[in-house]
C-alpha cells in the first residue's frame, strides 16, 4: 500500500451502505497501518516517541482486525 489517504465523505457514506465496500476500505487502512508500524519498528534509533506510536498503531491494528472479521467474519465480495 501507499501514503494514507483520509477517507472522504463520500467513501463514509458508500461504505454505511455496502457492506463489502466497507470491508475493502478498512482492509486497505489496516494495509497502510501495518506498513508505517513496519517502518517504524525499522527506525535505526527508535525514541521513546516511536515506541509509543508503535503500541498505539497496534492497539489501533487490533481494532480494525476486530471489525473487519466482526461477529460472522469477513463479509465475502460480491461478484
């Protein structure tokens, strides 16, 4: 994935409606999440400040992963 890009109004309102489209978005998020955690944990002198991001990036990490399997698991696109 690439630079985080906020998500829009528009894309908010799509994903209230279809559930799959929902489940995309965060996925992609959770993507982009990881990948700044991953450069991060790389950092060739962490500060205190990096390792405090790291555990909130993954406490963040967990709670994307919760919703996107939700109670019945990933919703399956439709084709």
């Amino acid at each position: 994935m690439g630079i985080y890009a906020p998500v829009t109004d528009e894309e908010l309102t799509r994903a209230r409606r279809d559930p799959a489209f929902r489940q995309r978005l965060l996925s992609q998020n959770l993507e982009v999440l990881l990948s700044g955690i991953k450069k991060l944990r790389k950092a060739p002198t962490p500060t205190g400040e990096d390792s405090k991001q790291i555990r909130e990036g993954v406490e963040l990490a967990v709670r994307l992963a919760e919703i996107i399997q939700g109670p019945a698991g990933p919703v399956k696109p439709a084709r």
